[in-house]
C-alpha cells in the first residue's frame, strides 16, 4: 500500500463498519478473505443518513454526514 493509500484510508468516516473492524487492526484493507460488506454505524444499514451507500470508497469528506 502506497503513502497516498494510508492517508486516503485516514479519511475514512469513523461510523463506517466490516466484520473485519472487530478482529482486524486494519479493517479497511482489503485481501483475499476481506468481507467487502460494509454498513454505517450511524444507521445501522447498508446506506449513511444521507441515502447514499456506505463503503470504505465512499464515506469520506465530501459527505455531509462524515465525521473523522
């Protein structure tokens, strides 16, 4: 993983959620046996409060319901 894909990951809203955040040290990398199913843990769904999709792409700064 690159210097830029670390700091990209740090900008990952603190409400985004995978199996992996408990037992992983870094749930947002993905691998071979990674999940790839997120959720928010604001909404407890598949999608943020602002009705878009929550994944490790996507929940970031320039969602209004980000938080760091």
């Amino acid at each position: 993983m690159s210097a830029d894909d670390r700091q990209t990951r740090l900008k990952v809203c603190k409400h985004i959620r995978s199996k992996e955040s408990f037992h992983s040290e870094t749930p947002l990398e993905e691998d071979d046996f990674h999940s790839g199913i997120y959720w928010c843990n604001m909404t407890g769904d598949g999608m943020g409060p602002d009705g878009a999709c929550a994944d490790s792409e996507d929940c970031g700064p320039d969602r209004e319901c980000y938080e760091s």
